[in-house]
C-alpha cells in the first residue's frame, strides 16, 4: 500500500507539474486530467469511495473535458497572443509558490484535523453501492434524460468546432456562379 501511495503522488506531481509548465495548451489539458485521475485513485485508495467517484465524474469527466473542448473551439491561428516574461518571472514565480506552500504546511501542522482523522470514526450508514442502486431503480428517467442532454451539447460542439467551407464561385445558397 505504501508504495502505490508513493506511485500515486509521483504521477499526481509529475503531471501537475506538466500540465503547467507545458506550452500546448492540449497537451497541458491532457495532464491536467491525469492529476485528476490520480487524485480519484489516491481517493479510493484512502477508502473515501464517494470522493473518489464524484472526482472522476466531475473533474475528469465534466471539467476536464470542458477545458479540452473550450480549447479547440476558441483556437485560432491569428489569435495567438505573444506573452512577453520578465527576467525575474520564474524567480518571483517559484517565491510566491513556495510561500503558500509554507502557509499551507503551517496551517496543517497547527490544525487538529489531522488528529481527529486518525481516530476511529463510524462506518457510514449509506455507501455507493446504495447510491448506485438508487440511481439505476428510482432515478432512471433523470439519468437517460441528462445523457442524451450531455450527448446532444457534445454533438453541437463537434458541429460548431468543425471548418466553415466557404467555396469561390458560390453564392449563399452554394450553386455555382457563372464567371463573366
């Protein structure tokens, strides 16, 4: 268990670190959703089920996937803008990093949460099997609704990402017009 956690946090750190320090935009999206995926997996792995899911779900795959297609719909070759840095921007960068994580680390070692999760607590009276048993018996309406409601904005979004063919010689109506 000790070395999946360690494998876990190696790959949640790696692409993290990716996802920022990468230039494509697609590519820094991509490794975004894999810090995503291993959070989910570093959740399960802890036992918390229902965080674990509801990350893959959400971030993976709601969020992540917004953020990709947010990205190939406004791309645009003319609209590149060019990012000029500082001498000093990786310096004060890096400074201002390394001071929330000081906060951040403080305010953990100073705090009793820690303690407290440590403690036995109860088992929880609902798991996700029975969530999931709910959602396949009682709400089985709502889910097919809001997945045909996902499948038809992914549709619209591959219609709209999609060229405009605007052929030379034809009018609105795309007949062909006669050259004088």
């Amino acid at each position: 268990m000790k070395s999946a956690f360690i494998v876990l946090v190696l790959v949640i750190l790696t692409s993290a670190a990716a996802a920022v320090w990468l230039r494509k935009l697609v590519h820094a999206a991509l490794c975004l959703t894999a810090t995503f995926a291993g959070l989910a997996a570093l959740y399960l792995q802890l036992g918390a089920e229902f965080v674990g899911f509801a990350q893959i779900l959400i971030y993976v795959g709601a969020v992540a996937m917004l953020v990709i297609f947010a990205i190939l719909l406004t791309r645009n070759a003319g609209m590149t803008p060019e990012v000029r840095w500082s001498k000093h921007s990786g310096i004060i960068g890096t400074a201002i990093g390394l001071l929330v994580l000081g906060c951040l680390l403080i305010s953990l070692s100073a705090s009793n949460g820690i303690r407290l999760i440590a403690a036995n607590t109860p088992e929880p009276t609902i798991n996700v099997q029975r969530m999931g048993e709910q959602l396949m018996t009682r709400c089985v309406l709502p889910l097919e609704v809001l997945g045909l409601l996902l499948t038809a904005a992914m549709i619209g979004a591959v219609i709209l990402a999609m060229p405009e063919k605007h052929g030379e010689g034809l009018d609105s109506d795309g007949r062909k017009i006669d050259e004088l």
